[in-house]
C-alpha cells in the first residue's frame, strides 16, 4: 500500500518505520524543514530505542521517504495518516491548529477513495468536524476514521509492532476493512468503533492510567503519616484480580507528553459538554500540586536545601527516553537552585535536551557520570528508574564523614541496602 503519515514527531515516526517494515511505501510528511533534513540523513531527532536501526533500514531498502511537499506525499496515497501534534491551549483545551492545517493542506490533493486516518489525540466530535473541512476542500470522493495511537515513550517501537489492540473508529465498512488489512500483521483485536468512542477510548485509557497513578499517591501519603509501607500495600490490593500488581509506582505524579496533555483536554472538554467540575480538573490539580508537596516535605526531613550539595539522577520523564516533557527534572531543579541548593544534574541520554529545559538555569552543572554528579553530595534524588542509575553501587559516592540522605523518588532501592551503604533512606510512602 502507498501511506503518508503527516506530522513527523514521536508518534508519526514511529508509526511510518513500521508501517513501512511490513512492506507498504511510507513517506513522512512534515513543514518542519530541519526535522526533514534530519531524518532524510537517518538521523531521528530523539532518543528512542531501536529506531534509529528500523529508520535507516527501511530508507535504506526503499520503503520509506521523508518530504515536505504535500504535493509529493498525498497525490499518490491510499491511506494518510494524520498525526500532528495536538497540544493544549493556555485553558487546557485542545488546541487543533496544526489539525486543521494539514487537513486544509491534504484536501484538494486527495487521490479519489482515499482513506484520511486522524491518528492524533483529539476530543469526540473531531472526526466529524474534519471531514466537513475535508468535503469543502477535496475534489474527490474521500473516507475517513480516527486510529488513535497506544504507544509508550522508551518502547515505541515494540508498542507499535506489538499492540494491546487496534481501534479503528469509523461508519465506513470499507476503510475499517482497509486499515483492518494495514494492521492484521500486528496479531491485536482489531476493535471497529464509532468515530466518538475511538477518540474517547484513547483519552479514557489515558485518563484512568493517569487516574491510578493519583490514586496510589495518595494512599503513599497516607501509609507515610499511618506508619503503614507502601510497597506491602500494594502487594496486598494488588493480588486482587479486579485491581492488579502493575502500573503502581508511586513517586512525583505522571508526566511526559500526553497524560498530563490529556487529562486537562478532557476535563476542560468535560467542562465545556457537562457545566460543572469533574474528576479530571481535580486529577489535573492534584498532579500539579505533588511536586511543590513531595519538595518542601523533603526540605523539612533534610533539614531544608539552602547550601546543601544536591545530585539529581534522571532528568528525562521516564527510562529509555531523552524526552523531558513535563519530565519532575524541569520543576525539582528550578526549586532546588531557588532554595539555594547547588545541583549537579546525570542522566545517560536527557542532558542535550536538558540544556534546551533548563536554559534559564545556567547554575545547573551537567555531570557525565553518576560518579560526578554525587560524589560529595548531601542529598541523592534518584528521579528516574533508569537502569544504570538503579544497579549503580552508591557505596562508591558515599562520604563516611557527614550524613547523606537518598532520595528514593520512584521506590526503587531496598531501604535497607540503601541504610548498609550509609545513607539516610527517603523513600515514598514507607
Ligand atoms: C502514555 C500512555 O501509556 C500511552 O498509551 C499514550 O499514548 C502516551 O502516554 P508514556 O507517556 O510514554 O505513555 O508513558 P507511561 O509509561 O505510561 O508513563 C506516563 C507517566 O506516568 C510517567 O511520568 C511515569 O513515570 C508515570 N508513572 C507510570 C507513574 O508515576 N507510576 C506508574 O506506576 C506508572
């Protein structure tokens, strides 16, 4: 099949390598010429792991293109995928700008019967809308549906060839049966919805999973005051079928680029659509709220942060990314320097995008190792449950002559191997 997948980020990269690893010719369209030019040379703009490789084997055997002209990309497509960025407005609202622009652009270019999939994340109602733009544009016949996308940062690329499950939203028996045929290689459930369940299913599986992680913070704070432990609470509700062991870490809330995105479009859609207050705005508050929290209650058990040496260990959202969107780094260490902390920042794949994060804090020293970064520090912050900063042996930074306390911000340390190393342990919720 010949597909475009417009709007080459994180999501459309991915979903153009691997769409064109099964054999179709992909081109990835963008207007961003930089971002074109990178990714014509092969290189992907951000760290994910193993797409660099899936990239440059699929340009290199013909599958795959990148352009940024629309009259290259869409004249000749079956399918065109459309995964721009849809990101929140100054209300949290969805803001559908670069939507619209490229479904003004793909219009009037559109070969006869093809499919457009709206594969952003966008509130119900939105398919809709589009294809009344679509039909006052287009010089042909044309069908549509919404494929919202699944994929987690760190494991892009396996989420995309190994799915949980496919949803197609669309009243066209014909474009299901296509996009069905693009993605029974997947071996997922192929799910066909109406338009408005598929764009709801992607905010509400975001939404509950942003849910959850609120719901197992607050139950840490309670253990913290209670004397109760977290951890073996979570092994106790867990063994419940109905609730589940994974998806449980407590820590400094959910960030990255969609749930904190999406869990303010929908309670500012909820607003907008019901009238009254809902679930998602005080999620969306209580998310907000736990950094400056979880930050002056270890103030208060270190004895406050003016003067103290402090290394920050993890600086990109989440393992296996060096993506920093709304990554704990970008609020921790703005309050640390403000409280008179010196910080000296690690992590083995973020720092280049830290320094574009972190610009108007030209106190932050980057270190290149955990070694450098807390050697002599007073306080440890294990942000981010990156490999290498979990296996690292600490004995090796620690200072027999004062007191180091350690930060265990995700509950990934044995207290008690933490305690034998010699620091003071901080964990969450024990
Ligand atoms: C998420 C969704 O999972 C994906 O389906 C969606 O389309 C994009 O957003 P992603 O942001 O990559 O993916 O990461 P995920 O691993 O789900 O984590 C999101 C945030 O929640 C991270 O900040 C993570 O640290 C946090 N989290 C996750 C917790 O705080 N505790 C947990 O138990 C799990």
């Amino acid at each position: 099949m010949n597909i475009t997948v417009i709007g080459t980020g994180f999501v459309g990269v991915v979903t153009a390598a691997v769409y064109a690893s099964l054999g179709h010719q992909v081109t990835g369209l963008d207007v961003d010429e930089a971002k074109i030019a990178s990714l014509k040379e092969g290189r992907v703009p951000f760290y994910e792991p193993g797409l660099s490789e899936l990239l440059l084997e699929q340009q290199q055997n013909g599958n795959l293109h990148f352009t940024t002209n629309y009259q290259d990309a869409i004249p000749n497509a079956e399918i065109v995928v459309v995964a721009v960025g849809t990101p929140s407005d100054e209300n949290g609202a969805v803001n559908l700008t670069y939507l619209r622009s490229a479904m003004d652009s793909l219009a009037p270019l559109l070969k006869e019967n093809a499919i457009v999939a709206i594969k952003s994340t966008v509130p119900p109602g939105t398919l809709t809308e589009e294809t009344k733009r679509l039909a006052e544009k287009a010089t042909v016949p044309f069908r549509v549906a919404a494929v919202p996308e699944f994929l987690k940062e760190g494991t892009a690329v396996a989420d995309t060839q190994h799915p949980d499950r496919i949803v197609i939203g669309t009243d066209d028996q014909t474009a299901f049966d296509l996009l069905a045929d693009l993605h029974k290689p997947f071996n997922a459930p192929i799910l066909k919805l109406n338009p408005e369940s598929a764009h709801m299913a992607k905010y509400a599986s975001n939404a509950y999973l942003a849910n959850r992680i609120a719901f197992i913070n607050q139950i840490a704070d309670l253990c913290e005051v209670s004397g109760a432990n977290i951890q073996e609470v979570i092994g106790a509700i867990g063994l419940d079928k109905r609730i589940g062991s994974h998806y449980w870490y407590p820590g400094f809330g959910y960030g990255g680029s969609c749930f904190p995105k999406d869990v303010s479009e929908l309670s500012t859609y909820a607003k907008s659509q019901n009238k009254v207050e809902n679930l998602f705005t005080y999620l969306d508050k209580l998310n907000r709220d736990r950094i400056p929290m979880l930050m002056e209650r270890y103030a208060q058990k270190i004895g406050g942060w003016q003067g103290k040496q402090v290394a920050v260990l993890g600086l990109s959202f989440k393992p296996q990314t060096n993506d920093m969107r709304e990554a704990p780094s970008v609020h921790v260490i703005p309050e640390l320097l403000e409280q008179g902390a010196l910080v000296k920042g690690y992590d083995p794949k973020a720092i280049e995008s830290a320094t574009y994060f972190l610009k108007d804090h030209p106190e932050l020293q980057y270190k290149a190792s955990i070694v450098e970064a807390a050697q002599g520090a007073d306080v440890i912050m294990a942000l981010i449950e990156w490999p290498e900063i979990i296996n690292f042996d600490f004995a090796q930074v620690r200072d027999n002559g004062k007191e180091q306390w350690f930060i265990d911000a995700r509950n990934q340390f044995d207290p008690q191997k933490v305690k034998a190393w010699g620091f003071t342990y901080i964990g969450v919720g024990q």
